[in-house]
C-alpha cells in the first residue's frame, strides 16, 4: 500500500536558525518560507536526493505545532508522509483494519497541493503518519 517516503517533518521554535541550519551547516537546498494559513503553519522545504525535509513552524497559538512545541520545547520530528496511489483506497484499508484516521476522515489538500490524511499515533508505533497521493 506505502509508496516511497514523500518527507519528514521537523516541528522547529525557530525557523530561520532551523533554515540557516540545513542550508548552511548540512549543505542542502532550502526553499524560502511558505505560509498555509489552511494549516496553521509556515513551512521550509528542504530538498535531498531521495525525499524531503519539512521544517514546520507554527502561525499563532492556535496552531498545531504551537501545541506541540509546549511539550517539546526544542522541536522534534512531527511526522512522516509515505505516498500512496490511491489515498481513498488506502483510507478504507487502513480503517477496515482498526486503524483511526484523524479529523473527519475525508482527505484536504496538503502542502505539496495533494490530497493528504493523517493517521493516529497510537495505531503507528507513537508516530504521526501522514499519507499522501502520489
């Protein structure tokens, strides 16, 4: 069902030290910021050879990865996307299985402007699954 790793996302307190960081530390190419009001953040794509790096940074206290950097002050990994063919097909799968899809259940349009869903933690070894068509 998976498809390729589509990227891994890194919720940072900081962005532009978080930016300066991959571009300038580890070499890689960084694109500008990227405001989604749609999902309460602003985001840095990093690019490498085989997949990509998400560096999320929170719009206003409402958003999501304010909630999550309360609890982990120092930023961490938020989740990982895999790719999937057929996302809707892929979501009755996974929930004919016991596995929860998190917010009604219908796919939005993610950052990349595909059609994404997020999976519970506790179903995915503690980790924030996202699903995305390829």
């Amino acid at each position: 069902m998976i498809g390729k790793l589509n990227h891994v996302a890194i919720a940072v307190p900081d962005l532009e030290a978080a930016t300066k960081l991959y571009r300038e530390t580890l070499g890689a190419k960084v694109s500008d910021p990227v405001p989604q009001p749609a999902h309460g953040v602003t985001v840095v794509f990093v690019e490498l050879p085989n997949t990509k790096i998400e560096l999320l940074y929170p719009m206003g206290d409402k958003s999501p990865i304010a909630a999550f950097l309360e609890k982990n002050a120092a930023g961490g990994i938020h989740h990982i996307c895999y790719e999937v063919a057929d996302i809707l097909a892929a979501r009755d799968q996974l929930k004919a299985q016991g596995a929860r899809v998190l917010g009604d259940g219908e796919p939005r349009i993610g950052a990349h402007d595909k059609p994404v869903l997020f999976l519970h933690p506790k179903d995915f070894c503690g980790t924030l699954v996202e699903l995305e068509q390829a």
